[in-house]
C-alpha cells in the first residue's frame, strides 16, 4: 500500500498523538513479532447481505432525558414518584413548594407554588438547575411555562452560572395570568456563551404586585436548537453526532424500560402522545422518571430525521413484578390493536384521526414490530409462546407487511413451530474473549431462521453494574464480532450496540456508545462508537469469498461490495501487530480508515484521545499493504 500519510498540523493534537502512538509502536515491534497474511478477495459469489444489519437500540437510561431528548430543566413536571422539589429553588425573597392541590392538567398533578412574603418590593421567583446544569451555547433558545394566579406584568427569564452569577440570558415577557385556570406563556431569548455547564434557569416576577400572596407555576420547558428544528424535538449537537454513524434502525422504547418494574408503570404507548403537558410521565424500570416527552410520534419522526427503519417493540405481558398472559391478556392485545391503528389508520379510523390531531396527518411506516423484551429472562419463559401467539397472530392477521421480532432464541422459551419469517432477537454483553469465542456463532445456523442481536456490548466489569468506559480490546473483540455477523448477514438481518447514550452525571450501565454533561464540549465518543461508525458507514450489499494464507485468529476479516466499491473489514485481536497483504483485483485507490491504541486504553469522559485515522491508499494493481497494530481494527475501502 502506498498511503500518504495524515498530515498533523491539519488534524489537530490528538490525531497527531495516536500517530506517534502507531509509528512508535510499529519501530518497536520491528519487524522480529510481525506476523504476515495474505487475503485475496474474489470478485463474485458470497451472500447478498441484509440492508438494515447495522442499527441502534434506545432505550431511556441514564439519563437521556435533558439528553438526546433537547428540554433541559429536571423535574418540569414533577412527574413519576421519586424527586419531589429536586433541582427546584427559591429566587429572591419567596418560598416554593410542589402544590398537588393545583394540577397544571389531568396528567401533570402538581405545580409549583411560588408565596412571597408581604412587603416584598424586588422581583422574586424561582431556579431550575436543570440536569445537573444547564448547557448555555449562545444560541437562540425556546422555553415556555404555565402559570395560574392574578399577575399582570412582566416576567423575566434568565440563565445565570450557579456559581459565578454571570447571566448569559435575560429576558422579559408581558403576561396576564388568572386565577381560575392555567395558562401557558411560550418565548425564545438569545444567549450568550457560558464556559462551563453550572448554569440554572431562572423565572422571577415583580413581587410587589403579589404583596403576601401566591402564584402557581407548571411544566416549564427550555429548549436549545434541536435537530432538524423539530419542536419538542432532540438535541442538535447529541442528535448529530449520532446521525454521523448513519444507523440503519432504530429500535425502541426499551429495554427493560417497556416492560415496567409493575404492569401500571410499563411503557404505555397512548400516553406519551399528544400535548406533552398531558403526559403523565412515569416512574422507569431505571428508577428515576421519565417524562415521555420523547413518545410514539417523536420516536418515529426522529427514525425519518435520520432515515432509520424503526423497529417498534410492543409491551407483551411482561413486567418486572407480574406477568399477564392467557386470557388475561386481551384487553393488553386490544390496546396494541389501537396502537397499530393510530400508526397504520386513515384519518376516518378513531386512532388515525387522533395521529392526524398530533401532527401526523400521514399513517407511519413501521414494517418491523419486536413482541417483548427479554421474554427468555425474569420469569417471562414459561408463558411467552403462549404470550407471542396471541400477539403475533392479531397483528399478523390485520397487518401481514409487519415482520415480526420475537424477544429471544431460546427454543424452551418460543412457541413451536415458530411462524415462519419471524425473526428472534438475541442479546449478548460478554467479556472480550467470550465475544470473539462467538466469531463463528452464525456460521453453522440453518439459513431459514432469521436473527437480529438487537443489544450487544463487551462488559468487562469486577462490578455487576459495570464501571468502565469501552477500551481497545474490548471494542475490537466487539469488532470480532460483527465481521462474524456480517459474514453471515444473509441470516444476521440486524444489529445494534447497546447501550446508546449516557449522562456522565447519572450513570445506571456502562459502557455506553457515548456520553456527555452539560459542560461545554463534553461529547465524547467511546472506541466502540468509532467501531460502530466504521462499520455502519462501510458495507456494500454482497459479501464476498476471501482467500486466505492463514485462518482466522488472531486476525479477522469480511469483504463486502456494492457495483464497484469494495470493503475490507479487519481486527487484529493479539499482542503482535499483522502485516495484512491484500489483493482485490480491479481496484486501485480509496482509503483506510484506523482505529488503534494499547489494550486496556480507551476513550475516557471528555477525552476522545483514540480515534479512527483516515489515510489515502493507491496501487494499480489492486494490492495493498496494511499494517495492523495489537488490537486494531480496520476499514479499507477501494473501488
Ligand atoms: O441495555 C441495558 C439493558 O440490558 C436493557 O434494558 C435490557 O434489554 C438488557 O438486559
């Protein structure tokens, strides 16, 4: 391979750091543990190779509210059962309490009440410190809040450091507000930037027009730019960073968070649609509350935002403290039967009409419904092939397009026969050596039984919950892993890295893909959302033959085409670095893309210093050279 090497000064320190990394490295190794294969690739058969293999699983955990959900004040609506007044304080001289006695709607039962002592002259009010801060960019932010009591006059609205009293916004609005019911205010303000993440959201009133009284506030709102400008949309800078991978689904809402701790605090579809100030929220199987400010309809515009197929999973009698199934669950059958209406109805239907009230006038394309989570764990097996019939057969019947997901492979724990083009959903965090034992999981499968491994990741944890941050061997035996799913994505249909997205605050599972806080510059990509991103943005639609010197181990591989670009996939899971001589004939130029880094290093929170290095490759006769350091991982890419 004749490659020109990155130049440094345009790609900044850290890339210039892993450089030095891999050409230190590579002296030092020398030539006397390099080992050398070749790989030829073939031109033509192999397997076709399923378009959607390379997807995301989301699931709200670890605080992806006040994340890739944009609003960014906690507790607006005091929703679920845990955080009474949490992140809520007095401004000036006021006293605030959650008011239960004034719901702001059926759904949010509280608000705020806000009593200012007689003789006040300032303006007072209250803070909302947000989700442990708030990020200040110097956009144009939204913000709205509901408001009940007799005041006539100005509110103002700041964003001020905890800390430092620095205001980064300040602005008012003219509001009349009455006694008799709640109003709702909406407003935008220009900020200015703020260097670091302890930043509150301020609303304050002129308390001499309130003199000994009160005033209820409600379900407030503050939103930075979302992506694609949607309202109560996602956050652009997270949001973007992941359309960078190009997922080809999506799969929600969960996860354990769509089965519920209790069957009444399961994901229930119907209320996390509409007004989000008639959405109730609830207590999560992550204990802490979710808004469901991200619901049915903004999952879905965010799969078409991103081009993603969604992939729905449906609550099936499984909750964490009971299980529904026999004739039990029919009424749960007719609420799916609805939620399939208000997705799939023309506006003549009762829930399509609802759809087209929410803003959706259009029935949704949903081609791919899961039946459960996890149906072969927490007590689910016994009944979920009586639980999957039932479901399957009611979609099926009225929706014969839908492929359906059954939640997991365990033949004791599906029905049998089980129906034809049904696709099983199988979950799998491992420690580095256990995923790349699984390398040839898929190869010996019968091809009539399609797969999807809707959550993988490698823990590598001496705590149950896991502690650590994806590093090098680990993201590579993941690596490992895919080239053996992509080997055989004739039968491996799908496939997503879980979980997704992490607040480094608030912290229930990791690894996670990536994560951040409300500091500025605070995303931060992991090793294995780099692997991912290789994998994702690289595939053609053919896998092809490759002729080896050498098995497989410590070095892995898959080649894939689409018409007359080639891929080249390629881990190097040892302590030697691999010299790799490939040929493709037909090819001559394109690129090499590098993740490389010691064994136990990884990205950490803040600091992405492993990334994947690009370089140019060219050779007219289609042979390329590639150098692999211990546990690399590789994409060439030539047409
Ligand atoms: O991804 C974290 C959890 O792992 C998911 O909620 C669950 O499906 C799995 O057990």
């Amino acid at each position: 391979m004749r490659s020109k090497s990155a130049a440094c000064p345009s790609l900044g320190t850290v890339l210039c750091v892993i450089l030095a990394f891999c050409l230190t490295n590579s002296r030092a190794h020398g030539n006397s543990s390099e080992n050398s294969i070749s790989l030829t690739v073939q031109n033509d058969g192999g397997n076709k190779s399923s378009p959607l293999l390379y997807g995301i699983m989301f699931e709200e955990m670890d605080h992806s509210d006040g994340g890739i959900h944009g609003q960014l004040l906690q507790n607006n609506g005091f929703q679920g059962t845990s955080l009474n007044i949490t992140s809520y304080a007095a401004v000036g001289n006021a006293t605030i309490s959650q008011d239960s006695t004034k719901p702001v709607s059926k759904a949010i039962k509280s608000s705020l009440r806000v009593e200012v002592p007689k003789g006040v002259t300032d303006y007072v009010g209250f803070a909302n410190t947000g989700y442990n801060g708030i990020p200040v960019t110097g956009a144009t932010y939204n913000s709205s809040f509901w408001m009940m009591g007799e005041y006539s006059g100005t509110i103002n609205l700041q964003l001020v450091g905890s800390k430092s009293g620095i205001k980064y916004a300040d602005h008012n609005l003219t509001v009349k507000s009455t006694k008799s019911k709640f109003t709702e205010f909406k407003t935008r303000f220009n900020t200015t930037y703020s260097p670091d993440g302890y930043n509150e959201w301020h609303l304050t009133f002129d308390g001499s027009k309130v003199d000994g009284g009160s005033l209820n506030f409600g379900y407030i709102q503050l939103f930075p730019p979302t992506f694609k400008g949607r309202e109560n949309g996602l956050r652009d800078d997270l949001a973007s960073f992941l359309d960078e991978i190009h997922p080809a689904f999506l799969r929600f809402p969960g996860g354990n968070n769509l089965e519920g701790l209790q069957v009444d605090s399961r994901w229930k579809w119907n209320t996390t649609i509409g007004p989000v100030v008639d959405r109730p929220g609830r207590e999560s199987d992550w204990f802490y509350p979710n808004t469901d400010a991200i619901g049915l309809d903004e999952y879905l515009w965010w799969c078409e935002d991103m081009g993603m197929a969604p992939l729905l999973a449906v609550w099936a009698g499984k909750s964490y403290g009971d299980i529904i199934s026999g004739p039990d669950l029919k009424p749960f059958i007719k609420d799916i039967m609805n939620e399939m209406e208000y997705l799939f109805g023309d506006t003549t239907t009762h829930f399509g009409r609802m759809r087209a009230r929410n803003g959706r006038k259009k029935p949704w394309k949903v081609d791919l419904i899961e039946i459960g989570n996890e149906d072969d764990l927490t007590h689910g097996c016994e009944t979920y092939p009586d639980r999957f019939n039932q479901i399957y057969k009611a979609i099926h019947h009225k929706y014969p397009h839908i492929t359906i997901v059954a939640s997991n492979g365990d033949s004791k724990c599906l029905p049998s026969p089980l129906p034809k083009d049904v696709i099983i959903d199988l979950h799998l965090y491992r420690k580095p050596d256990d995923f790349v034992k699984l390398f040839n999981q898929f190869d010996n499968q019968p091809r009539n039984q399609s797969v999807m491994v809707g959550e993988f990741g490698c823990r590598n944890s001496s705590s149950a919950e896991g502690e650590y941050w994806p590093y090098m061997q680990g993201s590579c035996s993941e690596a490992v892993y895919m080239i053996g799913m992509e080997r055989n994505s004739d039968i491996v249909k799908m496939a997503s890295y879980a979980p997704m997205l992490q607040h480094f605050d608030f912290v229930s599972w990791s690894p996670t893909l990536y994560g951040f806080n409300n500091t500025p510059d605070s995303i931060t990509p992991s090793t294995s959302y780099y692997v991912q991103k290789m994998f994702m943005t690289n595939k053609g639609d053919t896998i092809l033959p490759v002729q080896s010197s050498a098995d497989f181990g410590p070095l892995y591989w898959v080649a894939s085409k689409i018409h007359s670009k080639y891929y080249l996939k390629l881990a190097n899971y040892g302590t030697d670095p691999q010299t790799v001589k490939v040929s493709i004939p037909g090819t001559k130029s394109g690129r090499l893309e590098m993740l490389a880094g010691p064994q136990y290093q990884g990205d950490t929170p803040y600091h992405a210093q492993i990334q994947t290095v690009t370089t140019s490759v060219f050779n007219p006769q289609g042979n390329f050279s590639i150098h692999m350091e211990p546990w690399a991982i590789a994409v060439l890419t030539v047409s």
